[in-house]
C-alpha cells in the first residue's frame, strides 16, 4: 500500500462509517426523544393519553421537528392522526399503537 493511501484510507473509513452509522444513531435518539415526550405528556401517568395529551405529545414532538408531529400541528390533523394511531378505538393512545403507527 502506497503511503499517500495509507494517510487517507483511515479517515474515510471512518467517515464512511459515520455517514452510515448516523442516521442509525439519529433514529435511534428521536425514538428516545419521542419517549421523553410521551412521558411528559401523560400527566396523570396511566402510559396511555386521552386527546389532550396526546395534542401535548404532537406539540412536543413538533418544538424538535420529530416525525410528521409538524405537519400535525400545521394542519391541525390532531383528530385525524388520534384517529389512525387508536388502533382499538378505546379513545386512548399507547406507546404501542404509536410504534405500529410509525412502521
């Protein structure tokens, strides 16, 4: 291996790892955000949220550009997304339904 490769081959691999590694590690710390944000928003600590809380955890997560919370918040789709998201209809939002929401 020539010297001048030797000099650059590591940093590229290491920048190549980062590139794809990134969007691994941001994912991965929006969910955690996100949970921060369920947690905060659930005031009377059931781990479910009614409406409101729910209206909370969008406005939360819109403040931080956390998934398609800002486009909720735009629209005003808080009803249409507690809607989708309540899979069972019980008129509360688990942690769960959010996840299968998410995929």
């Amino acid at each position: 291996m020539n010297k001048n490769l030797r000099k650059w081959l590591p940093s590229t691999i290491s920048l190549a790892t980062l590139l794809v590694l990134s969007p691994v590690a941001a994912e991965e710390s929006n969910r955690e955000q996100a949970r921060v944000n369920f947690e905060k928003a659930d005031v009377n600590k059931d781990m479910k949220l009614d409406r409101t809380e729910f209206k909370a955890f969008i406005d939360l997560n819109a403040q931080l550009g956390l998934g398609r919370a800002s486009q909720i918040r735009r629209f005003g789709a808080y009803d249409k997304a507690f809607a989708k998201i309540d899979a069972d209809g019980d008129g509360f939002v688990t942690k769960e339904e959010i996840a299968k929401a998410r995929n």
